[in-house]
C-alpha cells in the first residue's frame, strides 16, 4: 500500500480503542521491571507478558472491526511492541535466562533500523509499512519470550516450556534479522533513487 492509500485508510483519530490499549501495553512495561527485576515474582511478570501479547492481538483485530485505524496506532502499536521485546531481553539477560548475545542481536537490529528512518524523514517520506513477516518475527517473540520464563518456574511444564522456548526464539531471531536486512535493503534503495530535501532534486518526487 503507498502512502496515499495509507493516508486515506488512516485517520488522525488519537482516542481510540485500539490506541487506549496501546497506552495500557505501554504502562505494562515499567511493572513487568519491577516484578522481575525488584520482587522476582516471575508468576505475575509471565501474566503481564501474556496479557501484552493477548492485547497486541485484540488491538489491531478491533481497529479493523471497528474500523479505528489511525495514525498514531501505526505508530504506537509496533512502539510498543519494540519496547515490550527490548525489555523483556534485558531483563533476561540480566537473570540470566538467555545468554547476552542473542538480545544484542535483536536490540542491534532494532538500532539498526531506527537509524534508517533518518533516510526517510530526510526525504519528507513517511515510515515504511510494517512487513507481515516482521510481524510473524515479532509474534514468534512475543510467544518465546512468556514461554522462557515459564521454563523458569518450578513446576511440571518446566521441562516442556524449556525446549519449546528456545525453538521459537531461535525461529523468531532469524527472521527478526532477516526482516532487518529487508527494511534496510528497502532504506538504500531509497536513499540510491530518491533525493533528499534541499539537495537539488524535483521535490515532487518525495511528496
């Protein structure tokens, strides 16, 4: 979709119900911390991940069906979603439930890509769509990562939960990275066949 369709598809509607959960994802972040990090409850840190994850579904099913679509949506519901797998790698690292390289590889692809926005916003262009697959990548995340910390615990579907979680991170890491190399692939081209504002080139090209 271009970036006309996108704009006539998407309002500038701020309060909506998808946005409103947006924001209760995003207010989920800080307790999801303190739960991990301060009181080790890991019980209700594994409810704050499934509810996350439960809602970032619930959001963009509702935005269709109630046909809600906005522009901060597009841009606050994977925001949140970036932040939510950020976070939870951290903290990870930090207890000691995934080894430090593997949540390098995934915050390093997100910096990675938030540098090449800059491509864009120096040609006045709006953010690239999300790719499907990138949202496959993030949804493999958002499960392996509740399923990690449910491996922690001590009861019986540790010893299930355990190999379970380390397929679909495996599986969610490469393709977080292989979706990273697309956008930025896509960034370059951009950057090769669209001249930046003020360099010269026909402006009408990046309207």
């Amino acid at each position: 979709m271009n970036s006309v369709d996108r704009d006539t598809v998407r309002s500038d509607r701020i309060v909506t119900v998808p946005n409103l959960l947006s924001v209760v994802r995003l207010l989920g972040v800080p307790l999801f911390v303190y739960l991990l990090l301060v009181t080790h409850s890991d019980g209700w840190a594994l409810a704050i991940l499934m509810i996350s994850g439960f809602t970032d579904w619930l959001d963009g099913k509702l935005a269709r069906i109630l046909d809600q679509s906005s522009k901060l949506g597009a841009l606050l519901d994977p925001f949140v979603d970036r932040l939510y797998v950020v976070t939870t790698l951290v903290t990870f690292v930090v207890r000691g439930f995934i080894p430090w390289w593997v949540a390098a590889i995934l915050i390093g692809r997100d910096v990675v890509l938030a540098l090449t926005l800059l491509i864009y916003r120096r040609r006045g262009l709006p953010p690239p769509d999300v790719m499907y697959l990138g949202k496959g990548a993030t949804f493999l995340l958002m499960f392996a990562l509740p399923i990690t910390l449910a491996a922690q615990g001590d009861w019986s579907i540790a010893t299930v939960a355990e190999p379970l979680g380390a397929a679909l991170l495996i599986w969610g890491t490469v393709l977080y990275v292989w979706t990273g190399l697309l956008y930025t692939v896509n960034a370059l081209t951009v950057a090769r066949t669209v001249p930046a504002r003020g360099s010269g080139g026909d402006e009408r090209e990046v309207r």
